[in-house]
C-alpha cells in the first residue's frame, strides 16, 4: 500500500479505523504472497479473425484464429456467452442446472463475417474479431463488449486451456472492456457506499474485513431462536480501493445494473477471483457532435471468462437474475418485526438479555428479536439461555446466536495457491449455504432465518445481509440507504443497516441517531444494536422528545407489517426488491436515474429519508403520477420536484393515488388502506396474507380502486372477474 492509499484510508475510515485498515491489507498481502510465487514472463492475446461456427441449440460456437466463443440465448431470453471453452457450469452463483436454449434462436451468418443469434426478446451480434453486441429486438443498442485479452504464463503446460488455470503457475489474467450508450447509468457491484449510481472510478472485487474486527463475518441462524447470523469476511488488500467516496463492501459481486433509454440490463461476470471494475460515464455531443459512449473493464486476476446479460424492464431483469441464481429465500414473519443485537449479551447470560427485552417493554416498543451479538454463549450460561429462548419464544420474541465460520486447514495442504484465490470470494457464499442447510435439517417445518455479513451472486438463496462498517456520522447514513438499494438491483432483496448509538463511532447526535431510526424502520430489516462504548445506545437514553419519535416510527413500521409481509413474498416470487429506486417504474425518465436520497418501497410508497443534519424540508423528485402525503393529505403531481416537510417527528412519506395498500387495524387484523385514485384514472395493489413461518403456499390477491360518482370503490380481481373486496376498507386522499 502506497502513501496515497494511506491517505485516502485514513479520509474514509477516520484516522483509526484507516490504520486498522491498512494493518489489515499488510496482512492480506502477506497472506497472499506466502506460497504463492510471483508471476513469471507472460504473453498477450487476442481472439483473433473468426473462422468458423457450429450451431447448436439458442446459438453455437464460434472459433476464432485464437479462442473460441460459446453464445447461447435462452428460452427466456437471457443471454450466456464464454470464451476458451468455459460453459455455465460449474456455477457458484447459479440455482442448478443452466436456462433450457431457446429452440426457436440458431446462429446464422451476419454481415462483415460475423454472426448473430436473433430471439424474441434479444439480439445478439458477434463481429469476425470477437466483439459481443447485446441490442433490443428492434435493434437499439444495450451493450457491446469488445474482443476480450488475456495474459498468460509462458512456457507453463495447461496455461490458455480451456478451464483458464491448469495451477497457481498456470493462470490466465484477463480484461474484458465493453461500451454502453452515452446517456446509460451504472448500479450494483453488490451495492456500494458511494452511492447508488456507480460514478466514475476503479471499484475492487475483493471482499473485506470489518471494523470491528479483522477476520470473520456475521450471519445469524436459529438453533435458540430459530435464527442464525454468520460473521464471514475476508481481509481487505491494497489493490481493494473503490472509487468515489466509496467503502468496499463486504458483499461485492461483479453485477452491473445498467439503465439507459434504449432499455435496462445486468450483466455478470461468472468469476469469483479477486478483480476490478472501473467504469466511465458517456456524454451526448451536443449540435453535431459525435456520442462518446459509456465504457467499462473487467479486469480478473484469472478464472474463466463468462458472462450472463438479461435485458428487458427492471422488474423482467430481476425475474431472469433470480430464475437464474436461486429466489430470494423468505424470511420467517417474526423477521419482519424490530430486531435489537445487544453486545455482551454473551457474557451476561441470561440477565442480560431479559435486561434487554425488559427494557423495550417498559418504554413501550415492541420487540421481535434478540441477537448474541458477540459470539456464541459462555458455556456456563448455555443452558439458561436455551431456558430462556424458550421462555422469551412464548413472549413472541426470538434469540438468534451468532456464528463464525471458519476454514479448516489440513495438513500437508497447498499454503495457498489457485484454488484458494478462486475461492476465497465465495466462503460467505458457502458459510451461509452450510448454515441454511444446517438449520432446514434441524427444524423442517420452520423457515431458516440467516443474515450473512459476507456473500456472492446467489446469496440470496440462503438469507439476507446487513450493512456493517460503514462511515461515521451522517455520511454513514446515505451509504446504508445506497447499500440497501444497490444490494436489491444485485438480487439481494432482505438487507438493512444497524442502528447504532453514539458508542459506535464515538458521538452521534440525538439528531442523527433518529434519523438512523427513522429510515431503518423503512427498510426490509430493522434492527438496531446497543453497544458496549460511552454515552446512550438506546432512544430512551436520549431524553422523551426522541424516544417519543423513535416509537411513532416504530409503530408505522408494525402498522405496516402485512405490506412488508407482502413484499417478501412477491420477492420470493418475483425477485423484485422491496426498496426500489424511484426510477423503477419509469427507467426512461432521466432526471430520476440520478435520484439518490429517496427510495420506492414496493409500488406504492415512495420514501425521502433526511438525510443531512439540520433539514426540517426537503427536495424530492417524483415519478409520474400523483401522490400523496401520507401525514397531510396533500397531493403533489409528477413527474417533477417538490419540496417537503421534514420535522423531526418525521420523514416524508408518499402514497401513489390509487394504490390499495393492505395494514394493521386497531383490532390486529388486515385493513385495505386505499388512496383516492385521480379523476378518470385506476389504481390497485396486490396483497399476500401471512400464512405462518412454515413453508405453506401463499395466494397473490389482486384489488383495483376506481372513482364512481366521487365515491371510491375497490373490488377484489379474480379469473371470473371483479369481486367484493373482502376485507375492511379505510378510504384516504378525499
């Protein structure tokens, strides 16, 4: 590590934090280099002129002078493509087996001694010197990738094979560049503390290591509870700088979300070694000049050289990427509720934690969940606390230990080589798979509840995650909302930020611990954490004014459970996330993709969290449509920006005019919450009921609302047509 790289350490993390860092990527760098020797002579190269193709089902090979190139489009029309003979599988990331070849797409020749496959949904060109053109069926351009390079060892047997690495001696790096339209913006990389749009800059694949700690990662199952969270992280490096502003994550993943006006699209690098992604934002000429178009690089230290791209609306995207990975895994219903993660709580046992629950009761919170959040339990206190995850069971409120996975190393073993630096991206990956799995065979009947710390692609298959490490103060709080989000776009829908107080980075202000409070209560997970550091923890500890708002927000947050019940479920099925970015129902509207401090909770709910010390109002862009605030009934009309009331009782909140929105009643049960469609316009919602925390089907129910002779009226939609709702229904927005 440089003095720049020392410098920039110690501006992110805060002068300690950035020596921790550094002394972190030292040791890292020790770690990688012990019995791994340094690279050799190498030899560039290209693929070459094509040659000749083969058809086969959805596409065929294409063999260039240099390489090959297998292209194949799927029934669904996402798109695979793998260069020297690397397939789909084997496949850390993917569910199962590969998408069935779309029968209907082959390979025929195109113009200049290229090739092209032509689907329903996509097209896909590939030029005689190796360039991949991803376009739209009317032929718009999404993406093209040109001919990618490799650098291989000379003189090594195996080295430039299909498989990419015959050894640790043998590994072929390689860069793949591709270019996007001028206008596109760039998401994802497992989300990204920066910002939700990926700026300008170099962003590292590598995993990395906590600040509060050096090694492990979090995840939480339920043996106690039943839930489990598993601490899984692997060391930073110096070659792990991001770009602007940013923290590397520990759930990083070379996912790209890209949004432009010819449409939207991921892209995946199937390669799990450590890499670098630096992207650069195009610009449109103006008068007669030319487009300079958006551009990436993918640059890997070895691994194959594959890729999948879906393309098509937001939500079509996430549908393909979670077909293709695995669906989210549901979280149990008690998951939904407020968690609190007490540190310490090992240690004390059993007083402790009914310290805690205590506590919550008397100053009127509700309470679903406890975590141990510093290990697992002394053994003297394991059996009081088994006592009393059951005790508290009754009480409607769950004990979640924690685990730290750990690598076994065996005797005689490789200190470690190629197959160590290809895996190390995936061990969160796989801790979370062994918990998830551990955990089904432990209690059949019950949905698993898993967060883990670290992850790859497919992650999601097992649990959710939450944000950790962060930066102090207000800037800590815009990176959770931008890590929430860009987490959802990578397919990693139940994510959400500790709420902490001033022990956590040594003085947060009253004000800015409710506004953590305020916009975790929003968020898929909400869970705050008590340290062990000076000064209070808790929102009572900062006097009754903040108490008293803590809980207004925390009973919106149970006001609103079924629809949070329902957004996990249309995640499972779906793959939609449930905090959104407000451009996810028009990505055609530029002004929203650069919209970064509000966010979309579901189809109905549009949320500007305060995000700044000191603002009681606030600028907000809106979508088409009209709106709703849901604290003073007035509507606002989009799109366009609109400047809020922000006190510090509240955040502003949004209701879309028309939608059905199913909440708590007084009387615990399920009321349809529906806000007046405009005049000549419909609206809806859709509603899944909690059905338990086992794995019992759930029914999508489908309303609609429309105006009748300035009355509102909702019916239930079914195959036979409109029905009596059914429920209760509370009419808002007249």
């Amino acid at each position: 590590m440089d003095g720049r790289e020392l410098l920039r350490s110690m501006k992110v993390f805060g002068s300690v934090e950035g020596l921790r860092t550094v002394r972190s990527a030292w040791r890292q760098r020790r770690t990688d280099a012990w019995g791994t020797p340094p690279r050799g002579p190498e030899r560039a190269r290209v693929p070459g002129l094509a040659e000749a193709a083969e058809p086969a089902p959805g596409g065929g090979t294409i063999r260039f002078a240099r390489s090959s190139l297998r292209l194949c489009v799927s029934a669904g029309g996402t798109v695979f493509w793998g260069w020297d003979g690397a397939g789909p599988l084997p496949s850390y990331a993917l569910a199962g087996e590969a998408p069935e070849p779309d029968p209907r797409a082959a390979l025929e020749p195109d113009t200049d001694g290229g090739w092209r496959v032509v689907s329903e949904r996509v097209t896909v060109a590939v030029t005689r010197h190796g360039a991949v053109e991803i376009r739209t069926p009317g032929g718009l351009l999404l993406r093209r990738d040109l001919p990618p390079r490799w650098w291989e060892p000379v003189g090594v047997a195996g080295a430039g094979d299909s498989s990419g690495a015959a050894d640790s001696f043998g590994v072929a790096r390689w860069v793949q560049r591709s270019e996007v339209p001028a206008d596109a913006r760039f998401f994802g990389l497992g989300g990204r503390s920066g910002g939700l749009r990926l700026r300008d800059g170099s962003y590292g694949l590598r995993r990395t290591a906590s600040r509060r700690g050096s090694g492990g990662g979090e995840g939480r199952g339920a043996g106690l509870g039943f839930g489990f969270r598993s601490r899984f992280g692997s060391g930073s490096r110096s070659g792990s700088r991001s770009g602007p502003g940013d923290v590397p994550p520990h759930l990083a993943m070379p996912v790209q979300f890209v949004v432009s006006d010819a449409g939207t699209h991921l892209v995946f690098h199937d390669n799990s070694w450590d890499g670098r992604v630096t992207l650069s934002e195009g610009e449109e000429g103006a008068g007669s000049g030319h487009d300079r178009p958006g551009t990436g690089e993918v640059r890997m230290e070895g691994g194959p050289l594959r890729c999948w791209v879906v393309v098509g609306t937001p939500a079509r995207v996430l549908h393909g990427w979670a077909a293709l990975t695995g669906a989210p895994a549901l979280p149990p219903s008690w998951a939904l509720g407020p968690q609190h993660a007490r540190a310490g709580a090992d240690s004390g046992g059993v007083a402790e934690v009914r310290r805690a629950v205590d506590a919550y009761r008397e100053h009127g919170l509700p309470l679903s969940v406890v975590h141990l959040d510093d290990g697992r339990p002394d053994a003297g206190h394991s059996d009081d606390l088994s006592g009393l995850a059951e005790e508290l069971r009754k009480e409607g409120v769950r004990l979640v230990a924690v685990a730290d996975p750990v690598v076994r190393a065996e005797p005689g073993g490789r200190p470690h080589d190629a197959d160590r630096r290809e895996a190390r991206g995936v061990r969160g990956l796989a801790a979370a798979r062994a918990g998830y799995e551990g955990l089904r065979r432990l209690r059949p009947d019950e949905r698993p509840f898993l967060l883990s710390r670290s992850g790859w692609a497919g992650v999601q298959r097992y649990g959710g995650t939450w944000t950790d490490g962060l930066p102090a103060g207000w800037p800590g709080l815009r990176a959770s909302l931008s890590l929430v989000l860009g987490l959802g776009l990578c397919g990693v829908p139940y994510s959400g930020p500790d709420v902490e107080g001033s022990g956590a980075d040594g003085g947060s202000s009253p004000e800015l611990f409710l506004r953590r409070y305020q916009l975790a209560a929003w968020l898929p997970l909400f869970r705050t954490r008590a340290g062990t550091g000076p000064g209070p923890h808790e929102p009572w500890e900062y006097g009754p004014e903040i108490a008293e708002y803590a809980r207004v927000a925390l009973a919106e947050r149970e006001r609103l459970r079924p629809y949070f019940t329902t957004l996990a479920r249309l995640a499972r099925m779906t793959g939609a996330p449930y905090v959104r970015p407000v451009w996810w129902g028009t990505p055609e509207d530029r002004a929203l993709r650069d919209c970064e401090g509000a966010f979309l909770l579901g189809d109905s709910l549009l949320v500007a969290p305060v995000l700044t010390h000191g603002t009681d109002r606030r600028a907000v862009r809106l979508p088409r449509g009209r709106w709703y605030d849901t604290a003073t009934g007035r509507t606002y009309e989009g799109p366009g920006q609109v400047l809020l009331d922000a006190p510090l009782s509240r955040v502003p909140v949004l209701a879309r005019a028309g939608t059905v929105l199913p909440v708590r009643g007084e009387e615990g049960g399920t009321v349809l919450e529906v806000w007046a469609p405009a005049a000549g316009r419909t609206g809806g919602g859709l509603v899944v009921r909690d059905t338990g925390d086992g794995w019992e089907p759930a029914e999508i129910e489908r309303y609609q609302s429309r105006l009748v002779d300035g009355r509102v009226v909702v019916e239930r939609v079914t195959d036979d047509g409109a029905a009596e709702a059914g429920l209760p229904v509370r009419v808002r927005g007249l």
